[in-house]
C-alpha cells in the first residue's frame, strides 16, 4: 500500500490523489462547516469550526504539492474520482446531517493519529523519494500532528454528548465505521499502479 515503509509510487500516480484528495478536502470542509451551524455552542461549535477552517488550508496547501507534479488544473478537473476514495467524506456528511457532534467528535479523535501516521510517512517519502521540499509536502506536514487543542476539544464534545444521552453503542459505531472508510480510501488510491 501507498502508506507502508517501503512503498514506492510512480510519481505520476500523485496527480490522481491529489484529484482524489481535493475532492474529499473539500467535501470534509464544508461537512465540519455544516457541523458548526448545527452544534454552533461551544465545545462543539469550536471544534468543528476550527476542524473547517484546517480544510481550507489544507486546499492551499494542495495546490502547492500539485505545482510541484507539474499537473495542470484542467487536467485535474477532468479527473474521473474513485467511488471508495468518496466513501470516507460520503459518510462523514450522513453523520454530520443525522448524527450527533459527539459521534463525529469520537469518530475523528479515533481517526485523526492513523490518518496523521499516514501523512508523516508519505510527508518523509515524498522527501527521500523524490526530492520533494516542505513547501511541496506541506499537505502532509499539516496533516501528521494533530491540531493544538484537538484532543481536548473533541473529549469535550464527546463528553457533553453523553451527559445529554447520546447512544455510546451509535458513537463507537460511527468511528468503527469511519476508520473502515478511511481504510477504503486509502485502499482506492493504490487500485491499479504497479
């Protein structure tokens, strides 16, 4: 897989997850913007509006991993995505429109080391690899740490979640099922390359 120690990737393989990653960035930013007018009081209204705001970021900081691969924007417009590369952002929608802020603050706290494991490893790859600069991995750089608070944010909401009822067995459930997507998209980027 793309994410293990001793992966190798054409570095013409990027382009389509950049296309695949742009898609789903911006799908999860406007799913955390949805969050904060539904949960707009604090703890959650915080969490999920700074978790939107870092979307937005990680657009920009996209687009300079994209100039580095010499890829033009026309070319990824034209970009057809990958259905399981869809299903992780698809799912954090359905949760965000029908679900609790708890559920999806659990969800994202399991999620969030593996997905930032994942990014180090490319980050330090892209690097070794194939010369890339901190500029050009910055995605993955932003990606690898958590952001400051997050953690404290997301018990918060977890929290006050339960104090209210939330249904534990539904937010355990909801993080089983976005870490099962997560692994779907990571999954759909590898589908065909050598």
């Amino acid at each position: 897989m793309i994410y293990s120690k001793r992966a190798t990737c054409p570095r013409n393989a990027w382009s389509g997850w950049r296309a695949r990653s742009f898609a789903s960035s911006a799908a999860i930013g406007e799913v955390f913007a949805l969050l904060a007018a539904r949960f707009p009081d604090p703890p959650a209204g915080d969490l999920f509006l700074g978790l939107a705001q870092g979307e937005g970021r990680a657009l920009t900081l996209l687009d300079d991993f994209v100039t580095a691969l010499g890829e033009s924007e026309k070319n990824l417009s034209a970009y057809e995505p990958k259905p399981f590369a869809q299903a992780y952002p698809a799912y954090l929608a359905q949760r965000a429109a029908f679900g609790t802020a708890g559920e999806v603050a659990l969800a994202m706290l399991a999620n969030l080391e593996e997905w930032g494991a994942y990014c180090a490893r490319i980050a330090a790859a892209l690097r070794a690899r194939y010369g890339f600069t901190d500029t050009t991995a910055g995605f993955f750089d932003f990606f690898a740490a958590s952001p400051p608070g997050f953690e404290e944010q997301a018990l918060a909401v977890i929290a006050e979640g339960l104090a209210k009822g939330d249904d534990p067995v539904e937010a355990a459930r909801a993080a089983r099922l976005l870490h099962a997507y997560e692994t779907a998209f990571w999954d759909a980027l590898v589908e065909g390359l050598p």
